[in-house]
C-alpha cells in the first residue's frame, strides 16, 4: 500500500478525489492526494485544457467540500 495514503491526519474529512474550495473562495479544486496535514489539490486555470493546470498544498482545516453546481 502507498504510505501516502495510510499518513493521513486522524479528522481529516477529504480524500484523493475530492472536489473542494478555499473556506474564504477560490476554484474549485480535486484532492490529489493527502499527506499528513498537507492536502495536496490540483485546478484548471481560466477553464482551458490548453493551460497546465495549477496545484497547490494546503493544511485540511482552509477547506471545504465544494458546492455543486
């Protein structure tokens, strides 16, 4: 098994896959994966498959599942 995905922090809510946004806006972003508090999440930039998308690394606590729409 990956020891990235058995290093997830006991009361994190997310899991690889998931879609989420900033608690204060932002994108909506898809959880690549979880390491420890670090949530790593990855977002296309203006909607174009011609652009690479963005990532970044975040602690669990900034965000919140993302609302459908």
């Amino acid at each position: 098994m990956d020891p990235e995905v058995t290093a997830v922090v006991e009361g994190n809510p997310f899991k690889a896959g998931d879609i989420v946004r900033l608690r204060s806006g932002g994108p909506s972003m898809t959880v690549m994966k979880i390491v420890g508090w670090d949530t790593y999440c990855t977002w296309w930039v203006q909607h174009s498959m011609h652009n690479p998308p963005a990532s970044t690394v975040l602690p669990f606590q900034v965000l919140e599942p993302a609302k459908a729409s």
